[in-house]
C-alpha cells in the first residue's frame, strides 16, 4: 500500500542579497514619485543656514505657490514655486523659535506666527507678487512682511485656524495656552478664553464651532454664541493606563464633516464627530508614538507623518476603503540627493501632490506625488 503524500505549503524563495534590499527589506518610499529641494535660491543669496531651517508650517495656495515659515536659532519665511523652486522671502525673527503655524486667508493673503522659549511673533503678508513672479527674475517683487502685535510679548503663536466669512482668524499661543481672535484687516487681536496644558492645535468649523485638546487628550470646543470653551465628554485614544500622559498632536477637518487627529504618546488616528460626539479610534499606522502632522489628500485619503523622539519618520496614509499604508521613509534621488530622518509638516497642493517640511538641522522641502489610478 503506497504512502499518501503529505501536502507541503512551501516558504517564499530566499532572494539574493541585493534582491532582498529592493524588495522585502527595502524601507523607503517606493510608491509614486518624491523629489527634494534645499532651503535656497540658485544663484541667489540668502539662504537659510544649517540651524535655523527646519520647516514647522506649510500652506499651499491655489495659485500654485507653497509658503512656509523654519525655525530655530532664528525664523524665516520661504516660498517654493512649481517652476523654479524655493525662494526666500525674508527674516521673521532673530530670537530662537520651535514651533509656527500659517493659515491661507485668501485674497492672496497669509497670516503666520510662531513660539519659542523667548516668546513669538504674528505677521500677515501679501503673496501676489510673488504668485506672479518669472524665472528670469531673478530678484523678484515681493510685498513687506507685516508685523502683527501681540496681546503678551512672552507668547507665541502655536497653531491658527480660519478665516471665517467675516475676516475672522484664531489663534492659540504657547506657552500659556489663551486662545485668540485675529481681526485680519485691521488688523487687531484679543483674547477670547485661556486653555490650560492646551494641545498645539486648533480647527475652526463651518458653523464657527472651535474644536481644539488640551489635558490627557480630552477635547474643548468654542461654540460661536457662547463667550467661554466647554470642556467635552470625548478623549483622543490612548492605550490603557497612559492616560495621565495622553496628547493630541495634530488636528484638522476632513471634507466629510469629521475633525481627524493624531496623538502625541500611542501613534494613534482617530476622528471626531462634532455633531454626534462619538470618537473613533482609527488605528496605529506605525510603530513609531508621535503622529506629528496630518493631512488631507485630493484623493479622499489622508497623509500623516509618524516620528518619536530619536526615530527615522515615517509618511503614512489612510484610505478610507483600505485602511493604512507604511508609505515609508522619504527619500529622493533628484534634484537633490537627500534622506529625511525628521519631518513636521504637510500641505496638499492643487495637483493632489503632497508637501513635506523637514525638521532637522539642515532641512529640505520634500513633493510627494501619489501614484494616479489607472484603473
């Protein structure tokens, strides 16, 4: 009588060496296209030196421009235009700066600011000139930077939200966590409210509801008719018994109605329902603790950037139908060589493609351009 034979699920082939490292063991982003960009102007002088360069806030316009504003030993404000690249536009501060926000107020306007350890500053700056600049300029027109007065000289500007139909923007500082309405045509500002251990972050709703966190990742919201936030019944997602150390890290509204955000000590992405109050945690994308910026992509999905302390970042996305992708670590061979190990900010631009701020000593502008589907 012959012996049955046993079936065998056999493992995957063991690939060479140098197969192994493009395949399987290869870390880096490899789906769509990354480039990258120094802080500089070709030909044109100056630049933004090592230690002063890291990209804390990005915007992109719809006139195809993208501003940002680094910071460090000192503050400056850059654009990057799709034909030429970054060009700089100008000192913001010579004291020392760790955070910064920019919001797009339209009209060819921003409003910017940003915190460190001896205060911050706010500023609003027309982009038209610059929109409009050529490539044989090679010192274009640009407008002044405004300086916009703080209420306390000590605080800084840490995240912005708005405009509203009325010109309206808001502001939240650090270290003291008050919350602020930016008149931007006058310009005037004031306090609203003071949010204690207030989160870096700020979303400002259709209906003129402020959604923002602050201690053990619980949630505030600023209704429109009501002078004082209210302190709500939901909490960012921790793992059990952390709560104490809980954070929010990042925060904004997502085309469908709900505000996503991203913890600062598990690595986890939730949304929020305003109108409902339920949040849902919506996973770890990473092993990695800290989701330190998110966005939204024109293709419905969202991007984030996943780091902690002493890690290599990660940029990640989230579509709705098929939940998370490790995008991977970026890296760009064109027009500059270059790996990112820390990285901060994002921006989605007209074209979908997605705007990347490096946080490091010597800091680059990264473009992501997600593959198109075909099918």
């Amino acid at each position: 009588m012959r012996k049955r034979a046993v079936p065998e699920l056999t493992a995957p082939e063991a690939a060479a060496q140098g197969g192994l490292y493009r395949t399987k063991a290869f870390p880096f982003v490899s789906e769509g296209a990354v480039y990258c960009f120094g802080l500089r102007e070709y030909l044109v002088e100056p630049s933004v030196p090592r230690g002063e360069s890291a990209i804390s806030a990005l915007v992109a316009l719809e006139a195809g421009l993208v501003f940002g504003i680094t910071t460090g030993e000192r503050v400056h404000l850059f654009y990057f235009h799709p034909a030429f690249g970054v060009a700089y536009v100008g000192p913001l501060s010579e004291a020392t700066a760790t955070g910064a926000a920019v919001l797009d107020l339209g009209g060819h306007r921003i409003l910017g600011g940003w915190w460190g350890p001896e205060g911050g500053g706010l500023f609003r700056h027309e982009t038209a000139a610059e929109e409009a600049q050529g490539m044989e300029q090679f010192r274009g027109a640009k407008a002044p930077i405004e300086a916009i007065p703080l209420p306390d000289a000590a605080e800084g500007i840490a995240a912005l939200a708005g405009p509203t139909v009325n010109g309206l923007a808001y502001g939240l500082t650090e270290p003291g966590g008050k919350l602020l309405e930016i008149d931007v045509h006058k310009p005037r500002v004031r306090v609203l409210a003071r949010i204690a251990e207030a989160a870096p972050v700020l979303v400002l709703l259709p209906d003129g509801t402020l959604i923002g966190a602050f201690a053990e990742g619980q949630l505030w919201r600023k209704l429109p008719t009501q002078e004082s936030p209210q302190a709500l019944e939901a909490h960012a997602p921790c793992q059990k018994g952390k709560r104490y150390v809980a954070g929010v890290q990042s925060l904004i509204r997502g085309p469908d109605g709900l505000v996503y955000g991203g913890t600062s000590v598990d690595g986890y992405v939730f949304s929020f329902d305003p109108a409902g109050g339920a949040v849902a945690n919506l996973g770890k994308p990473n092993r990695q603790s800290n989701i330190r910026a998110l966005t939204q992509g024109r293709d419905g999905c969202l991007f984030g950037l996943v780091e902690e302390p002493e890690g290599m970042a990660h940029l990640v996305r989230l579509d709705p139908g098929r939940g998370f992708t490790d995008l991977g670590i970026l890296s760009a061979a064109f027009p500059e060589c270059w790996t990112a190990h820390s990285l901060g900010s994002l921006a989605v631009g007209r074209g979908g493609e997605v705007y990347i701020g490096e946080t490091d000593a010597i800091s680059h502008l990264f473009v992501y351009h997600p593959p198109v589907a075909t099918g």
